[in-house]
C-alpha cells in the first residue's frame, strides 16, 4: 500500500503521524508525509490535495480555526483525527498507540512524548479533560528519548504524583529537555524549584498565569521558583485572553505585573479576538509580548513605531494601550 500522512497544522513533530508511519512502514507499506503549513491563526487558505495515488490517507489537525481551509480528494480510505479535527477523541489504535515514533518524517534534532497524560485541572478554554480524562502515567523516559534532547508535552506534569522521582531522574542523567506545554506554578514547592533548576533545561521555563483572580497564588508559586531560578527573564508565562471573559486591561495588568518581575509573557490569544473590535491592537500587543528580545528592550510605543509605516495604526494601538494602562 502506498499510505499519505498528512499534518494541517503543527511545527514540529506529529506524534501520531509519526507512529502511523512505524506501523505501515513495519508492513511493507510506502509512506509519503506532506505539510499543509497551516498554524493556529484565522487564514484565508484554502488548500485541496489529491491524493488519488493514495492507497490510504491519515489527516492530523491541531487547532479548531482550520477547519473547513482543507480537503482531499481522490482517495476512498481517509481517516482523520487530532484535537483541533471533527473528532477531537478519537484515540490511535491499541496496536499504534505505543509504536516508536518514526522520526525520518521530520526535520528535527529532538525527540517529543508525554511521561504522563490528561490533567485535573477543569479550565474552561482547554480540551485536555475531554480528550485526555484525569492525569495518567503514559510513558517511561527511556520509551521516549532517542536524541540527545527532549521536549516533554504533559499537560500538567506537576500534578503526578511520581514527578519529583522523574525529576531526579533527569537531574541525575542530565538529559537536556523541556516541558514545553508548560508546568502549574500553583502546585510548585521547594523541592520543584530546586531540582527544576538543576536540570539541562532548554530556554525558559514555562508557566501559565491565565486569570488575574488566581494573582497571589501564582505570586506565591513565582516567588519560590525565584528563590531557585534567580536568573532575569529565564521564567515565562502564557497569558490567555479570551474577548468573552477577559478585558484588555486584565491581560495588561498580568504583563505588565511580570515584567516588574522580570519574568516574560506570551500572549496567548482566543480566536475570537479576531472578531473583536480591538483585534488590531492585540494582534500589535500579542507582537510586542511575543518577542522576547524586543519585550526586554523597547516600550510599546518604541515598538509600534518600528512596526508601522501608517501612524494611524500607531494612534490607535497606542491610545487602546494607554487607556487600559490607566484602569
């Protein structure tokens, strides 16, 4: 069989692709992969493939904003899956779950896997609960690493309760690795902190600060993990916003409250903030936020001027930035 793999949308390595690809090329099977391109912003693309030289095609998706920017044509047997498709729960066969994943697919130096799955948390914006369930071990260290670096994406590796042991454990081997979805600052203690430190950790280590009703307890979290990592903008936070349940001035105050600590943000933005009447400005802010270079160096308005040509656009970002900075 001739099998297409196909990736909508993701950066790196699919996982699951990756595993499909172990399985049918176990077989005999040949196994073609193309990249869509598509990332988790609204598009106008629209991209059709023929796959009539296919004898079968697997399609991944990761963001919801893609659907409907695709089709495949040509080929009878089409299964898709992947958190941001039609079928956010479908689940990898038992006999693929486990595979290796087959990294010639990919452009990469890094090996990905989850040590463990799912979370307990019950945020109201992510999938993991519907798609995971409750936080499970899923993976040894060893099932996972095959180069000389790792990028872990547990969703909420705090909340083991093995995970100081598996901590240790990369300590002690020194693996080069990073927990890239990001680790709860409000479970963090000591002990965390410390031996979060001691690891060969890539960039910066990753927090969420997602609502500024949960301020002190995060202060609390950040305060500890400062005690260990003392190091100016060597912490990150993700902050969500939401149109619907978060203002301008909300997300604001949580980056500007982290850059009085020298911690850097990542905006993270809803897709509904495209439809928003301010989705100008927060495509400006999420630019400025998003750059950790510039973010460190420049005030916004520094930024905007060095942004754009039309001072139109700068007066208005500009005015929506001072008025929120004033509530």
């Amino acid at each position: 069989m001739h099998i297409l793999l196909i990736g909508v949308d993701y950066k790196e390595v699919n996982i699951a692709l990756g595993k499909y690809s172990t399985h049918h090329k176990s077989k005999g099977d040949r196994v073609t992969i193309k990249h869509l391109g598509l990332d988790g912003y609204p598009s106008k693309k629209h991209i059709t493939v023929d796959a009539s030289a296919y004898d079968k095609t697997y399609i991944s998706q990761l963001f919801d904003v893609n659907q409907g920017k695709w089709e495949v044509t040509g080929c009878k047997e089409i299964e898709i899956g992947g958190v941001g498709s039609l079928y956010p729960k479908k689940k990898l066969p038992a006999e693929i779950e486990h595979l290796e994943i087959d990294y010639s697919l990919f452009d990469t130096d890094t090996s990905f896997g989850f040590i463990t799955k799912g979370c307990p948390n019950k945020c109201y914006f992510c999938k993991v609960p519907v798609t995971e369930g409750e936080l499970y071990r899923y993976q040894d260290i060893d099932d996972i690493i095959r180069h000389k670096q790792v990028k872990f994406m547990d969703n909420n590796f705090l909340a083991y309760e093995g995970h100081k042991d598996i901590l240790k454990e990369l300590v002690k081997r020194g693996i080069r690795c990073q927990f890239n979805q990001g680790l709860d600052i409000r479970r963090i203690d000591d002990e965390d902190a410390e031996l979060l430190s001691n690891l060969n950790y890539m960039g910066e280590y990753t927090f969420a600060f997602d609502n500024i009703k949960q301020k002190l307890i995060i202060e609390k979290g950040l305060n500890i993990a400062k005690k260990h990592i003392p190091k100016a903008w060597k912490i990150k936070f993700y902050i969500y916003h939401n149109t619907e349940f978060t203002s301008i001035a909300d997300s604001m105050n949580r980056v500007e409250w982290l850059r009085e600590r020298e911690c850097l943000p990542y905006l993270m933005r809803d897709i509904n903030c495209w439809e928003s009447k301010d989705s100008d400005f927060l495509i400006d802010y999420a630019a400025y936020c998003n750059q950790p270079n510039i973010f460190k160096k420049m005030t916004f308005e520094q930024f905007l001027v060095k942004r754009h040509t039309r001072n139109d656009r700068i007066v208005k970002s500009l005015e929506t930035y001072k008025n929120n900075m004033e509530v």
